[in-house]
C-alpha cells in the first residue's frame, strides 16, 4: 500500500446531457462495458499501486457507498465526502481535504475516460518538483476546448478559452496531481472552479504548474454519442483498462444473457446480463443494459438501451437513447438524437422517419 500519494475521484455531477438515464443512476455507476464506468478508473488506479481513494459525491451519493461499500471487495481503501450544495472541481477538492493525509493527491474527474499511464504523471510531478502538475493531452482539433500551452521545459504558461485560433493542440484531460498544501489554500465552503480561479491565480502566484503531455486514449463520457464510442472502445481494447483483463473483441455478451441464432452483434456491441437478442436482430456499436429485449429483426446502432426495455421486432434505433423499461413498438424508427424517458409505451409503427410500412 502507498501511503505517500493518495486518490480523489470527483463524482458528483447529475449527468444531465445523458438523461434519461441518469434519472435511475449517478453517470459514473452507468453500465460501460459490462461494469459500472467507475470501475474502470477505480482499477487504472489500482494498477499504479495506488488503493487509498476518496469519492466527492453529491447526486444520488449512497448508491456508490451502496455498490463498492469500503473498497475490500477491490482490495482497496475508499472513502466518501458528500457535497450538499454544488462545489465545482475546486471547491469538492477542498470538500474532501479532511480525509486527505498524503503529501501528494491525484484528482480525478470521474466523466473522463482516460488511457494514460497513472504512474507517469505521478512521476512527472515529482521529478518536475511542482506545486500542482496537469495531464495534458494532445487533440486533432482543441477548437472545441480551453487550451493549455506549456514552454520548454513543460511549465505551463497559461489557461486559454475556447478560440478558433488555438496556439497549442494541448487541452486539460481532467486528471492533477496537487500538494496537499496548495488544496489546503482554495477557499472553503464556496464553489470553486480549478480551472478558472485555482491555476491561473497560482501562475500569478508564480507557483509551479507543470503538465504532463501524451496522446493518450481520453474521451468525456458526458454525452450520449461519446458513451456508446467510449463503451464499444473498451469492448475492443482500444481504451485500455485493468478491469476487463484480456476479454477484447467486437462484442461483449454478460452471464446470463441470451443471444438467438443469426443475430449479429459487431462495432463492440456490449448485451447485459439477462438480456435477450432476437432472431437476426442487427446491434452495431450498441450498449444494452440488463434485462432489455431485442426482438427478431431489430437493428440497434450506436444506441443506448436501458434496463428492461422492450425494442419491437423490425424497430430501427440509431443514435439514440432509450430509457429503463420503454417500450418501442414494431416497424418504429428512431434516430438522430431521440430520447425516449423510462416507461413510454410507443405503439407498432408509431414512429417513422420513413413513408414506407
């Protein structure tokens, strides 16, 4: 066990932009992969000799303590904090300082998806002697995103907002590394925004702020269209994590699920336990949770379907998310977007995108 560095784990967000399924359950606890997404940050950093790990809760908080209780189960240490009024990133940090007692923290954000090497940025931190150090990955196109340049030696030099003219491809990937000092000084019981107040005031400061830079795997998992990739990316071994071990491949069927003859299941397809696939029904890079039903002939792509939902025979389901125990009636079509809220009946055929029947 380390006793030098300890794990914080934000999880306090409501999900919204993934509703309706974040009505049943926090995000982090949402099936991905076959486990609850947290799972497989939990055994990243269980992977880098850490297990000495606090969860900043806030919305829905006992279902984690109710899930992973004290951690034995994964032979680690965990801890919770609530929030009762919403802190942002820096003020849930400071939340949970009184179960800190390591030199050193690593924060997570627990929407990310990460695929960087935990002990990397640990090392990176302590061989660069920084106050705080920031994991910084490299995008195609940090348009969409604030930017964070670094000089020579890795120092960062500032925090930049969305702009269509960024000077770096290097944005904030959600994982730090703090001295349990500089947590000691972000003011309490406020909310406090890491990115917008705590780092540039110690760039004022003239403190130490150094990134770690890779092109690791990263994807934010707070909408439906990056769940699904983030999902089928782990299904296929392209976002690596501890927790699946060596089960990779284009689809991944739970214990006790059912899948019938001609059904054909690729773009990695995850069917949970209990579920039932129907005869030559079609799931291309579809994420379906336990105990849903896909009759005969129904094509489900890049789709979420939640728990004991009922998708018709001949249904086409594309980009879409479907809510615990819907029910989508035959010959319907829903696509680009559609969300349909937990326990909606919608009748045979009675949603088209197309005039033929």
């Amino acid at each position: 066990m380390t006793t030098d560095v300890q794990a914080v784990i934000l999880v306090g967000g409501k999900g919204t932009r993934l509703r309706p399924l974040t009505l049943s359950a926090p995000k982090p606890m949402l099936p991905t992969a076959g486990k609850p997404f947290l799972t497989h940050l939990l055994s990243r950093i269980k992977a880098a000799g850490i297990d000495d790990v606090v969860l900043g809760t806030s919305f829905r908080a006992e279902v984690f303590e109710e899930y992973y209780g004290n951690g034995e189960s994964l032979g680690m240490n965990l801890r919770y904090v609530t929030e009762v009024e919403p802190l942002g990133t820096g003020g849930g940090i400071r939340n949970v300082l009184g179960e800190l007692t390591a030199p050193d923290i690593l924060v997570f954000n627990g929407d990310v998806l990460g695929g960087t090497d935990v002990g990397d940025v640990l090392d990176t931190h302590r061989e660069s002697g920084a106050d705080v150090t920031i994991h910084l990955v490299r995008v195609g196109d940090p348009r969409a995103f604030g930017c964070v340049p670094t000089d020579k030696d890795g120092r960062v030099t500032a925090f930049l907002e969305k702009t269509q003219d960024p000077p770096t491809d290097q944005i904030n990937a959600g994982t730090y590394v703090f001295r349990r000092e500089v947590i000691e000084g972000i003011p309490a019981g406020r909310p406090v925004s890491v990115e917008r107040e705590v780092f540039p005031e110690l760039l004022a400061r003239g403190r130490h702020v150094q990134g770690h830079v890779d092109q690791s795997y990263w994807r934010d998992m707070g909408t439906p269209e990056d769940f699904v990739r983030g999902s089928a990316d782990l299904v296929r071994g392209i976002a690596p994590s501890p927790a699946l071990g060596d089960r990779h491949g284009e689809f991944l069927v739970q214990d006790g699920a059912t899948v019938s003859p001609g059904a054909l299941l690729i773009g990695g397809t995850v069917v949970g336990a209990g579920a039932k696939v129907g005869r030559r029904a079609r799931l291309d890079g579809a994420v379906v949770f336990d105990d849903a039903v896909i009759d005969d002939g129904a094509v489900v792509e890049r789709s979420i379907i939640g728990r004991g939902a009922r998708i018709g025979r001949r249904a086409l389901v594309r980009d879409t998310v479907i809510g615990d125990n819907a029910r989508i009636g035959a010959d319907c079509e829903l696509l680009r977007g559609a969300r349909v809220w937990p326990g909606i009946e919608i009748p045979d055929g009675g949603i088209r995108f197309s005039t033929d029947v």
